[in-house]
DNA sequence: GGCTTATTGACAATGAATAACAATCTCTGT
DNA sequence: ACAGAGATTGTTATTCATTGTCAATAAGCC
C-alpha cells in the first residue's frame, strides 16, 4: 500500500503544486497521531518536538489533505473543527457522549445499505457519509440520578 | 399539540427562567420558517419585519431551544453553524450534493435500530443523531463528464 | 545554476460567537 | 397592585479560530 505521503506527493503533483518539507512533517505528524486532533493541538504537539512550522501553514495544508481523502471533518464542538485521518483506516462513525465528550467509534453494515438505497431512490452517486450519535454514557447517566 | 411557545414556556419555569417578548419574537420567527436558518439572516428577516431584537438575544436564545429539543445543529459550513427546528417535525436526515450544495431530506428506520443496537452495546441513553450523506446529484455526475 | 512562481512565516484582519455591564423588565410574595 | 430580587436585554468590547497580505524564500523545471 502507498504511503500517505506518496499519495499526497502524487496529489500535489497533479495540480502543479510543490512538495515542501514543511509539508511532509505536518503530514508525518497527522499520520502519527491515531486519534481526532485540531489544529491548535497538533501545533502545540509539533512545537513540543522542535518541528516548527506556522500554524497558517497547517491551515493551508488541511484543505488540501481533505482534496486528497487523506483526512477528513470529523466533528466541530466548541468553536473549533476537528479532523482525524481516514487513509489506510476503516471507516467508522462517533457515538459521543454529550456530557463528558467520550467518543466511541463504531460501524455499521446498515449504513452501507441506506446509501445504495439513496444512490437508487434519489439519482445520487454517494461519495461518504457522516454519521453522529449523541447520548449520555453509563457513568454520565448515574451521575445524573 | 402545544405549541413551541407552550413547550418553551414550560421548559423555562422549570429551570427558574423567565418569559420575554424578545424570545416570543424570536421563536415565532424561527418556527415560521420552514427550512435551514443561521444566526445572521435570522437577524436580517427579523429587522425587516421591525421585528427589532439583538443579534445577542438570539445567540443567548439558541441553546435554550436546542436544551428543550425545539431546535437541532444541522451542519456547520463556510464558519458558521446552520440550525432547524425540530419540534412537530419527524426526523429526517440530510444527503448533500457536494457540488451544488442541493440539500434533499430523507428517512430510514435502519437508524433507529442502529440506535437501539448502540445503546445496548456500549450502555449510552441515545439522544440523537446526526447523518449526512455527501454525493453527487445526477445533474452534476452528467456535467462531470 | 538560474528563473519562474508556489510557498512560507509573521503579522494583520475578519467574523462568528461570547462576555461585561448598566439599565430594564419578569415574576414571586406580600 | 407593589416592591424587591434577580434574570434578561442591548450595547459594546472581547475572544479566538481561521483567513488574508506580503515580502522573503525555496521547489521544480529548463
């Protein structure tokens, strides 16, 4: 399987931009973290680790990340995006608890099945699907007795 | 049926909170549109009705109705947050053209028993949830070729 | 290596959303 | 009906994520 960055490398290519060191350790740093980030986490984390790029430079890059289907939204949630990477990962969606922000991650079969359904009801061709639970989780709910 | 007003005002006396004709005004603007709304053009419809309130009544207003289950987050795009109401409305989904931004509402009862099944296996109380499917219309799967 | 031009970092600017605060209004108890 | 407590309002200032600007730099092509 490629490599995230020889798939970005290629991206880059096709659309005659250049691939640039600042880049590729944004890049190495999103792929290095197996979680949801945000831009002002993963900067702080890169700083931490002497890999100092611009935070303009990563908001720069994330567009083009998400073109390429390296990363994609996953949530917004307190004036703030977050993203997680989905290249070489299953697809899955968020059960989250809306008290103490717990997120699960699960799939379902089903949800392959409602998108060849809209494809045919609705004349669509369906690219991806974003599905959110929200709920309280055990601990939450006692809590709230 | 009570109405929204009715439920709103139920909704504050049990938190101790009080009635105003700035959250009349501002419900019943809300529930006379039938369709996607955000903040601003809220505003805007309103001051041409003379309807005059602050933009920060309605900031204040709109988490109240999401707390009483009046209203939803339906999709956060191009930095800012876009809302509908809910209450007397079934529920339904959304599938987004990518490209020309058309919005169709459906609804699949697969959902509900995706639902269900969470709820069991990870012990949450479900609340809601939130699909959007992303594609591309037929009009624009034609264009692109 | 040299040239073109995309990209960078620093800084300023935007804009949605929130906070502060004094003036006002709701609601409860009398 | 009245008064007092305290919630709510509009105004204004502020926050903070994100985007724009621009001169300096560097990638990629010859």
């Amino acid at each position: 399987m490629k490599s995230e960055l020889d798939i970005f490398r290629e991206f880059l290519k096709k659309k005659g931009m250049r691939y640039t060191p600042e880049r590729e350790i944004i890049i190495k740093e999103i792929f290095s973290i197996h979680d949801h980030f945000d831009v002002d986490s993963l900067y702080i984390s890169m700083r931490k680790k002497e890999a100092r790029v611009s935070k303009a430079s990563i908001y720069r890059l994330i567009p083009l990340l998400i073109e390429a289907n390296l990363i994609e939204e996953v949530f917004f949630d307190r004036g703030q995006m977050y993203y997680e990477h989905i290249y070489g990962h299953e697809h899955h969606c968020h059960l989250r608890c809306v008290n103490c922000k717990q997120i699960l991650e699960f799939n379902d079969p089903r949800l392959k099945e409602i998108e060849r359904d809209l494809a045919d009801k609705f004349n669509y061709k369906i690219l991806r699907h974003k599905l959110e639970v929200m709920g309280l989780c055990q601990k939450c709910q006692d809590e709230q007795e």
